[in-house]
C-alpha cells in the first residue's frame, strides 16, 4: 500500500474527504517525527512504539577495493510492534 491508497482507505474509514485524511496523515507523520528527532519516544496503545535507537561506530569495507573504512555512529529510527498488531497479523 502506498501513500495515495493508505490515504484513501483512511477517508473511507473514517468518512472523510481524501484532502482531510491527507492533512491528518501528513499531521501524523510529522509530529511522530518532530517527537523523534527531539529524542522522544511516541507510543500508540494496541499499535506500537516508535523510538530512537543507536547505532554505535564500526569498521567495515568497501564492497568495491575491499578497504577498511569507518562507518560513524548514528540515531535510528526504531519501531516495536504491539500486541495488538501482533495479533491482528497472525
């Protein structure tokens, strides 16, 4: 599923304009974000956890020359899955 078709499955669901479920999604995404990037963790009951997790530094090569390289440490984007979804999947 893509942006346009989650969109429109939200407008059907909810019974709203496909421009209002557009506005609330992208309202969505950006909080999840803003709340991330500021070190937050947001949590969705039945949903998940959206979460900041680390990555520390590490060596590794260049798939190409083979040479070392150092890889930086980085923030990354993390999500566990709640009970709930878990359910509603299997």
């Amino acid at each position: 599923m893509n942006k346009t078709e989650l969109v429109s499955a939200i407008a059907e669901e909810a019974g709203l304009t496909k421009a209002d479920a557009a506005k609330a999604l992208e309202a969505t995404v950006s909080t999840v974000t803003k709340a991330l990037s500021s070190g937050d963790s947001v949590a969705i009951i039945g949903f998940g956890t959206f979460k900041v997790g680390e990555r520390s530094a590490r060596t590794g090569r260049n798939p190409q020359t083979g040479a070392e390289m150092q890889i930086p440490a980085a923030k990354v984007p993390k999500f566990s899955a709640g009970k709930a979804l878990k359910d509603a999947v299997n």
